[in-house]
C-alpha cells in the first residue's frame, strides 16, 4: 500500500486515494492548456472608511476615476449593500462608464448612530466623502426612503449636480408634499418596526416582484437588510429605522428644491402602494426642471430595479433612448422609434420571463 504524506494523515485522508493524480479523470483536457485568470473576480463593493470631525462615515466606491460620478441613495432602513441590487447589470454600467458611491446612513450597516443627526447631517458626510475623492460634478439617485435625502443633497449642493434620479422615491421632505402622520413618537415607530429590523427577511422579502427572476437578487437583499441591522452589532435594534421615520416630522424636514437646475427624471410604478405616483406630481411639482416622468403600467414598488437598466442609460445621457430587446440583442433605440409593446429592458427580462 502506498505510503500517506504526514499531510494526508493529518487531514484523516483515505489511504484508498489514487495513487496519483494522473488515476484521476480529467475532464478539461491538458492542463497546460487552461486559461486560468490572473485577476480577482469582483464578488461585491469594497468598503472604505473616512473619518472627519471625529465621525467615520463608510461608503463604495464602483467605477473609474474619470466616470461620472453618481451618488446611489437607497431606500428607508438600507445600508450601502442595497446598491449590490443594481449590479446585475453591471457590465452595462461599466460600458456607459458611470462609478457609484454611496455612504452609509446614520445607525445602519457599520454607520454609528446618533440621535442627533439629522438629513443635513447625512448630506455634509456625503459632501465630505466627494470632496476626499476629487469628485466636483455628480448626478444623483435615489430609491424609496432615499428621496428624502436626495432632495436635502440637490438642494445643499445645486451648482454641483449633473441629474437628479428618483425611483419609487418618497417626496417627504419636499415643500408640494402631503402632510407626514407625525402622531407616533420615536419609541412608537421603534415598537411597530422592531418586527422588521429583528427578522430582515420580513424588511426585504418582494414576493411577486418581476425582479426575482435575477439569479441571486432576493437573497442579496436579505443581505442588504441583515447588514443594516445585525454588522455592527444592532442585533435588530430598530433605533436607527425608528428616528429615520420620525425625521420627516423635524423642523427642518423640508427643503427649498426651486434653486436646483439640473434635469429631473423620475421613475414610478402604477401598482405601487407604497410610494404612489402622487408622490411623483409632488416631485414634478417642487422642480423646475422634470426632464423625464415616467409611470410604468402594472409595476410595484421593485420599479427602479425592473428598469434599472433604462436608470443607467439616462444617468449617463442616453436620455432620448430607451433600452429595448430586439431580434435577441439589447439595444439603445431614439424614443420615436420604440414601437408599440416593444419589450423593454435588456433581453435578460424577455428570457428570463419567458422560462
């Protein structure tokens, strides 16, 4: 019998193994022939540190330096992994050459909380992390919650903003918004989302949503909620999402938006209940410049996902184009010339749909 390594003992293996590898089968062929990659394959966002003011503020940082720039703002009680989401249409976002950052909101994630803080608060932290990064000019997007801070941001910072993109997104702290309920106290709200923040699959789970026929995505946004709420060691400890609620009811929840320029493209669902397409009039209302309102007949409030794609392509410029599958090839084609019950999106939705 052939005699064990010290190695292979150790590791309690069989002395029934071959007696060397070339006993084993090969499926792929000569070995000297296989490529293997050099590189690391991308498996998620690198989180980076900055600390100013005796306060550290964590943030992504997705794309090259001479991209441009676009600050991601999720949705209530997300960390920065929500912006994992969006990634499976990476490889177009590399193409139309545009970096992501987003920093993490106060309490979620690896975010210290404090009660003290509030949305201008949340905008000087992303102001400081653009400044440490050389960015001037950036465009803007935000998701659900994230519309209130993307209003407080566009209007700290107008010189500087290229667009402005709203998916699904509140209109809370907009001066057209319909009055917040502000009759629960923080402990209140804390009582009512303890449920969620304790068991995150509740806070994430979209059943139903077109976008489940992504490989990975649901359980993504498990991890999005479990990092929100568990990474730093909350251990669910709904504090943060509870004052998140409550600041729509602050003395300085709203913001004077009249003086931001840039082109607006807003991006809603039909069917959603959550944020419904009144709140997207209040956003055309409060702007002066809606490049692009758009409400998509029979989608939820998973919208911004569904069509991230086209999200993408107006972000970079390609606004006069929409994001088409045809003849089994994804395409950018001018808006005249869509026709009717053209499938959008790239062609991924079109097959996946189909099996």
């Amino acid at each position: 019998m052939k005699k064990l390594s010290a190695f292979a003992v150790a590791a309690g293996i069989a002395s029934t193994m071959p007696a060397s590898s070339g006993e084993l089968e090969m499926t792929a062929g000569d070995p000297a022939s296989l490529k293997l990659q050099s590189d690391f394959d991308h498996i998620g966002a690198e989180v980076h540190a900055l600390t100013k003011d005796d306060r550290t503020s964590y943030y992504i940082d997705e794309g090259d330096s001479d991209d441009r720039a676009v600050v991601f703002i999720g949705g209530q009680g997300t960390s920065l992994e929500a912006f994992q989401l969006t990634e499976f249409a990476r490889t177009m976002r590399q193409e139309l050459g545009l970096r992501v950052i987003s920093v993490e909101r106060n309490g979620f994630g690896e975010s210290e909380f404090d009660p003290d803080l509030g949305y201008g608060d949340y905008v000087n932290e992303v102001l400081a992390v653009l400044d440490h990064l050389d960015i001037d000019k950036f465009a803007v997007m935000a998701i659900s919650g994230g519309g209130a801070y993307a209003a407080h941001l566009a209007a700290a910072a107008p010189d500087r903003i290229l667009s402005l993109h709203a998916g699904a997104a509140i209109s809370r702290t907009l001066p057209t918004r319909t009055e917040p309920d502000c009759s629960r106290s923080a402990e209140e709200w804390k009582e009512r989302l303890s449920a969620y923040s304790e068991k995150p699959k509740d806070w994430w789970g979209v059943p139903g949503s077109p976008v489940l026929v992504i490989p990975g995505w649901q359980t993504t946004a498990y991890a999005d909620a479990t990092r929100s709420f568990y990474v730093a060691g909350q251990l669910g400890d709904a504090t943060a999402l509870a004052h998140e609620y409550a600041l729509v009811c602050g003395d300085n929840a709203v913001v004077d938006v009249s003086a931001v320029e840039a082109p607006v493209y807003l991006y809603y669902g039909a069917a959603d209940q959550s944020v419904t397409v009144e709140q997207m009039e209040q956003w055309q209302a409060a702007f002066p410049n809606v490049a692009k309102a758009t409400v998509y007949p029979d989608e939820g409030h998973t919208v911004q996902y569904r069509h991230w794609d086209q999200i993408l392509a107006d972000m970079a410029g390609y606004d006069g184009y929409t994001v088409v599958c045809r003849d089994g090839e994804s395409k950018l084609v001018a808006d005249a010339d869509v026709g009717d019950g053209e499938h959008l999106g790239i062609c991924a939705w079109q097959v996946q749909t189909a099996n």
